[in-house]
C-alpha cells in the first residue's frame, strides 16, 4: 500500500536532515510554494509528507492550503520546524462572486481563531450533505457507493467528487477517472451537486480576521478588471500570477493587474497528487522577496511552532516517494 505508485527503479526519497550547505554549490535563492493541498482535503500526501517533499526540493518556505479546513497545519508544524522549514498557515476558501465560483486563499493566517474554524466547520458540514446528495444522484444511475467504507478509506479528507471518482474506479464501476467524471460528476453531469460556497467577501474578512493575506487563486481566463476591483474592494491582498496552463501573456497581464491594485503576485504548484503531471510541489514558486511582502501584510504573528491549540499532534504517514518524480 505505502509504496503502491512508486514506480520501478525511481530512488525513494529520503528524509532529508538539512545537510550543511556544500561549500561547491551556491545556496538555491529563497522560494516558496504557497498552494499545496494534503490529505486533509483532497490531496494524496500528507501534511508531514508534503513538508517533507518541500524540503527534499530545496524550498525555503511552503503554504498548506487545504480546502475549507485548517486541521494539516498543526500536524506538519512539528515537521517543519524540524527541518527548519517555514510553514506559512494556509487555507484556500471555496467562495462566490458574482455568480461564480472562485476560489479564495489566506495566507498567514491563524489556525486559532474562531471565525475562520467555525466558517470552515459549518462549510465541511455542507459538504457531507452534498456528498450525501451525489452518492443518491449515482445511486439512481445504478451506481453504488459504501459512504462508510468511502469514510475509513480516507480518514481525514474532506470527501468530495475525488474521492467518489476513486471508489467507482477501484471498484470497477468506471474505467478510470476521466469517465467518472464525463458521464457522472463533471460540473454539467448527472450526478454533480453544486459545493456550498462563501460569499467571497466573507471568505475574505475571515481571512483578514484571521491574521492573513487573502488572495485570488487561479484567476479564471476571462476574469475581467471590474470583477478583480469588486475583491479589491472586498480586501483582496493577493493574486496568483503563474499556474499551470497559464501562457505568459496572461501571466503578464495578471502582473500588471497586481502592480495596478497593490496585489501581492504570488505563485504556487496547487500540488494535490502524483498524477497531474507537472504539478509537483515546487513547480511553481514565489519569490522570496514576494513572499517577505507577504508575510509584512499578514496582521497577526503567527502561532509559534509548537502551536497553543493543546491538543495531542496524531502522527500521521510519512513518505512521499510514493507520489513524486524520480
Ligand atoms: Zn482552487
Ligand atoms: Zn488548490
């Protein structure tokens, strides 16, 4: 099971213990991936792998940005300290504006405060029900799905399209994941129930009481100037600038808006697993510099490396050579 997508002859990746800088090799500038998803929404690592990955690729600096959730941050904190990481506090906020779904990131912010973790709590709570309504929907497709079995199969996902896509897959009921979601799941499918959403202005103030930078994630290919005002307006701090499929004139304009509204440009891999090629943690980077900008806009300090929640850190699997690049 634990090395079950590693493929033959790949060299498993160790877990690094931050050998001394060779004095041969100038040390890599400052970079940090601020758009990583883990286990405890709908990625395949976990927040110790995922810690462990950013390491072994030499970043400074990695955001967990789970779905709707906050819970990774407590448990790859430890493991960040270890390897003398930052782990910058994350989230990415499934919201609404005008009528559209985008989604919102925080950066820096905490995982203690109240709003944000209950927000994200009644989100989760949505959430079952909209899994409860998509296991029914495929149920009158003739298709079936055990949500218990589907529940210990993965702990501590937020369960969503992905993971009923992996149950119809292993059990032989789809043909892989593409076809699970073109008859089934896709947006404009059977079986598909829209994912409850915040209002974006909301998902914003909660960032911002949180301590943190909110920013535009993936900004869509026909954003327009005036919808990316109205989030200015609403407190929007940041934007994705580079992602994958973005050409460089896109990115460029994405720049030029930044620089327009004092938008912090930032960038990350929105790492979720092994088989979306080309989205390996650290493909895509902030800057250093960018991300001290960050980090200077942030409003509260963050919690310290321990954390102060009190609660006992469940250890949790630990090997990413399972899902990454030889
Ligand atoms: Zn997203
Ligand atoms: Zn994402």
């Amino acid at each position: 099971m634990k090395n079950r997508n590693q493929r033959p002859g790949s060299p498993r990746l160790r877990t690094p213990k931050r050998p001394p800088a060779s004095p041969s090799r100038p040390p890599r500038p400052p970079a940090a991936d601020l758009h990583i998803h883990t286990t405890h929404s709908d990625g395949v690592c976990s927040p110790c792998e995922v810690v462990i990955a950013a390491a072994n690729i030499g970043l400074s600096a990695l955001a967990i940005t789970d779905h709707d959730t906050l819970s990774a941050l407590a448990v790859a904190r430890p493991e960040a300290v270890r390897l003398g990481l930052e782990l910058v506090g994350g989230i990415e906020l499934t919201a609404e504006f005008e009528g559209r779904e985008v989604h919102i990131l925080g950066h820096f912010v905490r995982d203690d405060e109240p709003a944000l973790v209950a927000a994200t709590t009644a989100l989760r709570r949505d959430r079952v029900e909209r899994l409860k309504g998509m296991v029914g929907r495929l149920a009158a497709l003739g298709l079936s799905v055990d949500l218990t079995a589907l529940g210990r199969a993965f702990p501590r996902a937020t369960l969503g399209r992905r993971h009923l896509a992996e149950w119809l897959v292993r059990s032989g009921q789809v043909s892989g994941h593409r076809e699970a979601f073109t008859r089934y799941l896709g947006d404009d499918g059977p079986a598909h129930v829209p994912k409850p959403r915040l209002a974006g202005a909301v998902a914003i103030a909660l960032i911002q009481a949180a301590g943190g930078v909110a920013g535009l994630a993936h900004p869509s290919y026909d954003l327009r100037e005036l919808t990316l005002r109205g989030l200015v307006d609403a407190g929007l701090g940041s934007i994705e600038v580079e992602g994958h499929g973005m050409d460089a004139r896109r990115g460029q304009r994405l720049r030029a808006w930044a620089d327009r509204y004092r938008l912090i440009p930032i960038a990350g891999s929105d790492f979720h697993a092994g088989d979306r090629p080309g989205r390996w943690i650290g493909s895509i980077t902030t800057p250093g510099a960018d991300l001290d900008r960050l980090r200077e806009r942030a409003t509260r300090p963050p919690l310290p490396p321990g954390g102060d929640s009190g609660e006992p850190i469940v250890p949790e699997d630990c090997d990413p050579g399972r899902y990454l690049p030889a």
